[in-house]
C-alpha cells in the first residue's frame, strides 16, 4: 500500500494539473454563461476529499481553487458512488435535499453535478454549476452541454497528464546520461588506479629479496588484482553495453589475424596446462577488425568451453574465411544445455546463475555477443550429439566503430 504521504503527494499533483490546463478556465465561464448560473468548479473528487481544482466564481461563494469541503458536506460523493448525476432546478421544492445543510448554509437554489471520468475509465472528479435562484437546469440541452464539456476536461486531463510523463522520462533520461557517464568514470578511473597501484606493490612483493614466504604472499595480492582488473573491465563492458551507446571498436585491416589468434590460445594454454585446445587456422585475406576486442571476444569463448566444457575432451577452435565472411568458431564437449537456459544465453549473468561455484560475473558471453554486434556480425550457439559450439561471424571488410 502507498503510504499516507505518497497519497497526499499524489492528490495534491491531480489537484495542480486541474489548474494547469488553461481550457477548463475557459470551459467553466462558458458553462456558466449558457446554463446562466454564477458558479462553477471541476473538484477532484475520492471517497475521502472533495478539492476544488479550478473555480469560476461571480457570486462570491468563498470556495476557491484549492479549497476544500467536507466530502459528507457535498452532493459529489453521490455523483461519485453512483457515477450519475445530480441535478436539481428548485432545491427549496426537492424533498431530498430542501433541508440539506450546505445547500442551505451557501443559499443555494439551482444545482447540477456530472462525473468526469477518464479515458481509461478511472473517475477523476465532478464538474459543477450552481447558482442562488432557481433554474432549470435539468432540460437536455444543458444536461447534453455539461456532459460533453466533463468529456472535454478528462481529455484535457488526461493529456496533460501525459505530458507531464514525457516529460518526467525525458528529464530522468537526462540525469540517467549524467549518472552513466560518472559511473563509467569511477570504473574507468577511480577503481582502476588505486587497483593498479596494489598490482604493482605485489609485483614489488615477488621479488627474491624479500623471502620466499613474502614471495607467494605478492603472487596471491597480484592473482587477486589481475582477477578484480578482468571484473572491473567486464563491468565497464557492462556499463557501455547496456547504459551507453554499446561496445566500442576501432576497426583497422590487419594481414595478421591468425597470429592474434594464436597468441589468444597460447595464453590461455599456459593459463590452463591441464586443457588441451586443438587448433586450425587458416586466413589467407586481411580482415579488418579491431584486433585487440576481436581477441577479447575469442578469448571469453574460448575461456567459457574450457569453465563448461567436458575435462577430458579437447576445446577446438577453427578460423576461416568463407563466402566473404570471417568465421571463427570455438567447440567442446559438455552436457546439454537446456532451452530456457540456451534462449538468455548472451545475456549478462545467466550463466554464472546456472553455475554459482564459477570464477567471475558470468559476463563473458554477453561482451562477446556485444563485440561481435559492434563488428557487425553475429554470435550464435550450436549443440548437437553432445557438441556444444559458438560460430561468430562478420564480413571481412569489418564496420567502424
């Protein structure tokens, strides 16, 4: 349930909004004019309040726009309950209401009341005309002139609450830009500098002269700082894909993708001594790419089949050019992979959901997906007799980023 200030907050804008828009002013002298009475008002109306939003007023009745009656002390709960209205010519002659207070107390002779509901159906309010002497204001033409204009304000309503949306999201995107661009600051700049800074004091820590057990002390603070680097930068990956513009490249043409290539799966071979990862390479044509995320793209595939790929068997990774396409694809062994599990496969944390005992954010295959979208290609996942295989493919020529 909202609570009593939410709601308090939330009348007092309906109330506000009835005052914004300049054509019920407007409407209310009309409605006085044709249906010749004094006063007129458009109240929001709940079970609880009864808030006049807009007035017009040449009989000095003391209610003003943002005045308020008791809702017991007025006919609108009625017309509220009912969603009909009231009308009454000659209140003096009308045996319900001749002795109602706040007719007497006001001296009101004449009055009438209809709903205004919204487009959607929601009841917002009454519109109201109401004079001192009698007046015959439950003839059709003036029954027909205050429905069609109770119509007209919802609609008016109805748009400037609308507007005010648009114009509530165009301002919450604007600030949402400014905390994009501080947030990719603080990952870019102020994690990542005092982060380099203990990476370098470990290095300090490695070497021979301080002791063996001082040693393996450094190692572990650098192990520890090369992880939360590569978590920091899957993060600004993040933070690029999904709240800026997307990953981006800088795409030049390159004669020596296979040895990038290599170089990949060298690391990543001595990062994994006890993973055998077969290759075969074969590009004979300059692509053009940006190298260092093309890298960063084989590298998380190749990383994710040795994470999820059966022990015993070997991850194979194959790149070619065919049919004007670069295609890399990246193979292992593993258990299936279930549909509903397949279908968010590229999407940032799934995998690490289906897996909670793996190292890192489960991250890898969303920026690799992203990297390839920025390339202008296409990342998709195969599984067929226990195979599991990625195929990313993007023109040679390559897209600029």
């Amino acid at each position: 349930m909202q609570s009593m200030t939410q709601q308090e907050l939330r009348l007092t804008q309906e109330v506000e909004a009835i005052g914004r828009v300049e054509p019920i002013q407007r409407l209310l002298e009309v409605a006085c004019r044709l249906s010749k009475t004094g006063f007129a008002c458009v109240a929001r109306v709940t079970p609880e309040r009864w808030i006049a939003g807009a007035v017009f007023d040449e009989i000095q009745l003391g209610v003003e726009a943002g005045g308020e009656i008791p809702i017991d002390a007025t006919l609108c709960d009625g017309v509220r309950r009912n969603n009909k209205l009231v009308v009454l010519d000659d209140v003096s002659k009308d045996s319900t209401f001749c002795d109602h207070p706040t007719l007497v107390q006001m001296g009101i002779q004449c009055y009438i009341s209809v709903p205004v509901v919204l487009p959607n159906g929601a009841f917002f309010g009454t519109l109201c005309a109401l004079d001192r002497f009698p007046n015959r204001l439950s003839s059709p033409e003036v029954v027909g002139m205050f429905g069609l204009f109770a119509e007209l304000i919802a609609q008016h309503l109805d748009s400037q609450v609308r507007l005010e949306q648009s114009e509530q999201a165009l301002l919450t995107e604007r600030e949402s830009s400014v905390l994009r661009e501080e947030f990719i600051a603080v990952l870019g700049h102020d994690l990542r500098n005092p982060l380099s800074a203990i990476h370098v004091s470990a290095v300090e820590l490695t070497e021979e002269e301080y002791g063996e057990e001082v040693n393996e002390i450094g190692e572990v603070i650098r192990d520890c700082a090369g992880r939360m680097n590569s978590m920091i930068a899957d993060v600004l990956d993040l933070a690029r894909g999904r709240l800026g513009g997307g990953v981006g490249i800088s795409a030049t043409e390159h004669d020596d993708l296979s040895g990038a290539i290599e170089h990949v799966i060298d690391e990543l071979e001595v990062a994994h001594p006890d993973r055998e990862i077969q290759r075969d390479i074969c590009l004979g044509m300059p692509v053009r790419a940006d190298l260092s995320r093309l890298s960063q793209l084989i590298s998380n595939l190749i990383a994710n089949a040795i994470h999820h790929g059966a022990k015993d068997k070997p991850v194979r990774v194959r790149a070619c050019v065919s049919d004007g396409s670069l295609l890399i694809e990246v193979a292992n062994h593993g258990e299936k992979i279930p549909a509903e599990v397949a279908r968010q496969l590229f999407q940032p944390f799934r995998r690490a959901a289906v897996n909670a005992h793996q190292d890192g954010l489960g991250l890898g295959l969303y920026i690799a997906s992203e990297i390839a979208k920025a390339h202008g290609g296409t990342l998709r996942m195969k599984q067929r007799d226990g195979e599991i295989r990625f195929e990313f493919r993007m023109p040679v020529d390559g897209n600029e980023g």
